[in-house]
DNA sequence: AATATCTATCGTATTATTGCAATAAATAAA
DNA sequence: TTTATTTATTGCAATAATACGATAGATATT
C-alpha cells in the first residue's frame, strides 16, 4: 500500500491536502517567502540562499510549480521563479475557510 | 538521503512545515473539518465516517496528536478526540501570516 | 470470571520523499 | 566554434509515509 486514497476523498479534501503539502517542508516554507518579500526570483539567488544543493533547490521549485504556486518564466540563460497570485489566493481562501470556522462544542468542553 | 535538513532552517520555518504536513492528507483533512463542525468527537464516530480501516485512523489521529493539533480525552471505553483551540490559532496565525503578506513585485511582472 | 467493546500498537508491504553528484541541455560570450 | 553560465534531469541511496491485518490493553457488562 503506501498509497494515500485519494479517492474515497473529496475533490476539495484532496486540493486542500495537496496545497498543504506543498508546504510541509522549510525549504519550500523559504522559497515561498523570499518570493514574496525580494523582489529577486532568479533561480540561482535561490539556490545561494538555501543550504541545500542546486539540484535540491531545482527539485523543490519544480513541486511548487507543479501544484501551480509557482510559476517559471525562462530569462535565458536564468529561470525566473514567481508566486503564481491566483493560486496563491486560492490557497489563501481555502485556508482561510477552515482556520475562519468557529470550533464546534463537544464532549471535550 | 530521504531526511529533511532541519538544522539548517529556522525553527519558525520547520513549525509552519510541520503544521503543513499535518494537514497533507485529505483523512486528516476530513478528521479536522469533522471536528470542526460535528459535535460528536468519539474515535469510533470517526472510523466510521472515514473509509479508512481502524488502525489507520487511529494512526491518523496519532499523528494529528502529536503536532498538537488535537487531543485527546480517554472517556472509557471510548477516547474522545477534540481541536487543541491553542494550537489552532497558532495555525491560523501563522499561516494567515503567510498569505496576508503582499506579494512583491519582482521581475516577473 | 468470562465476554464484549473500543482504541492503540506492532509488523509488514508498498510507495513517496529527500538529498546530492553527475550529467545533460540551452543559451550567451569569447 | 569553443567556453562559460545557468538550470533541469537522471540515477541512486536512505528515510518517511500510507495502509491494514492481527493483536494487545483497558474497561464495562454479563
């Protein structure tokens, strides 16, 4: 197995788990705010910034471009990596519905 | 090597990657919507809604425990599993610290 | 005491993720 | 054309995550 099953889950459940995963590791947690505070997104910067290899930096850029929060506009010879803002905003409101649901009282309260 | 670098991020970093990963699943997903809206917080309430065998979703909630997202209440025979409030606004915080940043304006644009 | 109920844990199989060296690919510069 | 620069990809090794049957543990019930 080892497998998640995506399908007994809804389309949402499933967007919502993927988006999270894009964010369950400090590098992309770090890519994602240098994007959004420098105004530098060349590729290379990044990998100076990260203390990781620049194959792992690239490996990295690539999941968050898959998911779509990232997108990658090529500025031969560097590749300029930016938050894609409409996804960006739909992660944004997908969180934002669930952290914004009040807690329902139970038998814990 | 199959193992994150940790040391070499900040421990705010590694938090907010820790809380993503505890939300990369769609179980985990449907087990905290669950007991966000339901009044009804029982384990075995929620190895019923999910299509998950037992162990898994026990494992699940193990897991959902240990980041602290939940806890859980040992109301014999049954356990009674319930959001941590405290841990859920440091999420909402810290990701609502995310996405309300602006997103810079670099060579992309 | 024996049985039933509920949950956690163990063991195992399978797949996913992380990391990096090496190398390829693409373009600019010489 | 040759060389340098930048990024992506491949291949590999190691660890993590997912899923579930089987079983253990704890408490109620009979």
């Amino acid at each position: 197995m080892g497998v998640t099953k995506t399908e007994v889950f809804t389309d949402k459940q499933n967007r919502i788990a993927d988006l999270a995963k894009a964010l369950a590791h400090p590098a992309r947690i770090a890519i994602i705010q240098h994007l959004l505070k420098e105004k530098s997104c060349v590729c290379g910067d990044l990998v100076e910034v990260l203390p990781l290899a620049q194959a792992t930096v690239s490996q990295h850029l690539k999941e968050l471009k898959q998911i779509g929060i990232l997108h990658g506009e090529i500025n031969p010879p560097r590749v300029c990596y930016c938050i894609n803002e409409t996804v960006w905003q739909e992660a944004k409101a997908i969180f934002g519905e669930i952290f914004e649901t009040e807690v329902a009282v139970n038998c814990c309260k």
